[in-house]
C-alpha cells in the first residue's frame, strides 16, 4: 500500500487522539512491570478552576460568610474536620479518608503572578512553567522523557482521555491517550492502520515521527488490553465516566502492567452562575468514584502505593458573584489521597480571608514544590531535571 505524503499528513491531527502515541521500539513484549510496592500516581484534574472555598470550608471565619451570603456553605451543612475547617457537604468520603489518616489538603496553592485564563493558567500548571514562560512539554511527559528516554516503554504513563493533555507530552516520548482498552485494541487491529503501517519507507522527520507514533500504538494496544483483561475490577463502581475510568486504573494497577502516572478529569467547574447545583452534582460524582476505587485498592491491598492528587488551573474569588456563583480566582486547595502519607489531615493552615489581593486568595505554596515532591519522593524521578530547577520538598511523603 502507497500514501501520499499529502494524504499522510491530513490524518496526522489524530496523532494525539485515542490510536496515537509515541514510540521507538517494534513491540512489548518483555515489558517492565509496576510490581506490589512500587509507587503509582494518579493526577486527577478538576477542569473549569473549582471554587476551594466552598471545597475546604473556612466554617470558622466570618468573612468566608460575609462575601458570600447566598452562597456560602453553614457549618450545619458542611463536613466538620476542625473547629475552623470543614468539606463541601457532598464529599462524605473525603471525611471517612480524612478520619482514617489516608487524606492530606494543601490550601492556597498556586503561583506567583497569577492568570485567570483557563486556557493559560491550565497550560502553566500542565507545563510546571512560570507564568510569564511558555513552555510546550509538560512535567508528566518531561518524567516520561527522563524514565524512559527512547527506551521501549510508552506505557509508562496514561491519560484516561480521547486526547493527550500537555501535560503527558514530552520532548522525545508522549503518552498513551485511552478510555477504553477493549477499543482501543479493536481499532488497532483495523487492517488499514497495518496497512499504513507497514507502507513508511522513510521520508521526512515529521511524517517519520507520526509513523514511529501509529506504530507505538499498535505495538502497546494489544498489551494495555491483554494486561487489563489480568485482573478485572472486582469493585461496585458507579455508572459514571469517573467511575469508568476508576475502574479502568485499578483494574490496570493491579494487573501490574507497567504504568506508573495515570491522568484523567472531571469538570467543569467554571461554575459562573447557579454553582451550588453543578458543583454539587460534579462532588458527587468525584465522591463516590474516588469511594469505590479506594475501597478497591484497599481490598487488593494496593493503596498503600497508590497516590491520587487533585488539582484545578485556579480557584474562584472570594466574594460571591450576583448570579448565584463565582468568578475566576487565584490560589486553591489540592486533595492527596494515599494509604502512604507521612502528613495527614490539613497540612498547612486556612486560606487568610484578611489579606487579599484585589479580592483573590494570596498563594502560600508553589504548585511546583507539590509536583517536586511527588517526583522525587513518590516516584523517584530528578525532580530538578524535570522541572527545569530545584523546588522546596514538602514532607507529605
């Protein structure tokens, strides 16, 4: 079979869709695995900038109540953690992690010189950049460059996604975008992708490299598919996408194929107008997926070297807006969620309500020293290599 180099190129926009990934080897079939004891993450991305306030609640703090008078959540609603903190009303198994010592809450999290652009500020966390840089690979995909280099193992990290976000990209390899293993496997063995395949001859970089990526795909759907076939999920998950894609990620980390990073997101949160009811029906969905995959984890024994961190392109601003809901903000809370954390609980103190910055939260810790520490201490990666300089550690883990 003959392709024009023309016609190449059109298909090559699904170069980061579901059937594409990058590659440097012809197959798998020795690959190393994650074995009980080696450390997997999970980034759990809450896309839109979720409202922190009204996550981890200052239930204590008049000013919290005072700027948002529709909006704001009472302490007889709310999941009470201290006397000054609570958690949003929906997230009941946050509380129960909370109480067993397998939750740690960062608050005020962000960066200096903060964008309130969703598309910008999601690149700037994605990349692990400045704010004023503009960095096109991202810290998960820089990992996969600095683990494997050009070594023959794209699966090392995976997006439970249609498309790969920044984040999973790297210089030299990116990784594998995929909801479903079954389709992606059934694609894969469609005969005109062998077909196209087996047509390269070598041509110029760019169509060698989205050959090189349809034959990384081809190479890695079968054994994505055969390994999450090993150990199906025994669990009751709920029949949502995050629970589907729960399912997927336990079902995979305990067959002990090879993935250290899983991605996947839930939103939107950009909750403008009417946010009670969407954040509500969004926490809802985060809670009982997060339920179940816990509960899972705990019974095949592998929570403890799991860890799932959430994280959102910014928070809301302080005061309510006068539609029912909040505008773009800066600083937020993150969630970590492992049965390997040194530091439980709230790990640093409240928001301070008192001291804004033209009403936004002022950030008390670099998003940046979150990643380093997960780098180094969860996954054992050059922290420094791949963030492009050294950031404090933080002692979660």
């Amino acid at each position: 079979m003959l392709l024009k180099r023309k016609e190449f190129l059109q298909i090559g926009s699904l170069a980061t869709a579901s059937l594409f990934v990058p590659k440097f080897l012809k197959a798998l079939e020795s690959p190393a695995r994650v074995p009980p004891g080696n450390k997997v993450l999970v980034v759990l991305q809450l896309s839109g900038g979720n409202d922190g306030l009204n996550t981890v609640i200052p239930s204590g703090n008049d000013i919290y109540y005072r700027t948002r008078p529709h909006l704001g959540i009472s302490a007889g609603e709310s999941l009470s953690l201290t006397d000054q903190a609570a958690l949003h009303p929906s997230l009941s198994a946050f509380k129960s992690f909370y109480e067993d010592g397998s939750l740690g809450i960062l608050n005020s999290v962000g960066y200096p010189n903060p964008n309130r652009s969703h598309f910008r500020s999601m690149d700037i966390w994605q990349s692990a950049s400045d704010s004023r840089d503009y960095v096109y690979t991202g810290w998960l995909g820089r990992y996969l460059d600095s683990t494997c280099g050009n070594c023959g193992r794209p699966t090392l990290t995976l997006e439970m996604d249609d498309i790969l976000s920044l984040a999973m990209k790297g210089e030299q390899n990116k990784a594998i975008a995929v909801k479903d293993p079954r389709r992606l496997y059934n694609g894969s063995r469609e005969p005109y992708f062998r077909d196209l395949n087996q047509a390269h001859h070598g041509e110029e970089p760019t169509v060698d490299y989205l050959y090189k990526t349809l034959s990384a795909t081809l190479s890695s759907a079968e054994y994505i598919f055969e390994e999450s076939k090993l150990h199906p999920s025994g669990g009751s998950y709920p029949d949502t996408e995050i629970g589907r894609n729960l399912k997927t990620i336990s079902s995979l980390i305990q067959s002990d194929i090879n993935t250290r990073v899983y991605y996947l997101s839930l939103g939107s949160f950009d909750t403008h107008v009417n946010q009670k009811e969407q954040q509500a029906r969004l926490f809802t969905q985060l809670n009982d997926g997060m339920d179940a995959f816990v509960k899972d984890l705990k019974g095949a024994h592998r929570f403890e070297d799991v860890m799932v961190m959430t994280f959102s392109e910014f928070g809301r601003r302080v005061a309510q807006n006068a539609s029912g809901g909040t505008d773009h903000g800066t600083a937020n809370s993150m969630f970590l969620v492992s049965g390997g954390l040194k530091q439980k609980g709230l790990l640093n103190p409240m928001p301070d309500l008192s001291d804004l910055d033209q009403g936004d939260l002022k950030f008390q810790v670099d998003f940046k020293s979150v990643y380093a520490t997960v780098l180094q201490k969860w996954l054992g990666a050059n922290d420094s290599e791949i963030l492009g300089r050294q950031f404090d550690l933080l002692n979660f883990i």
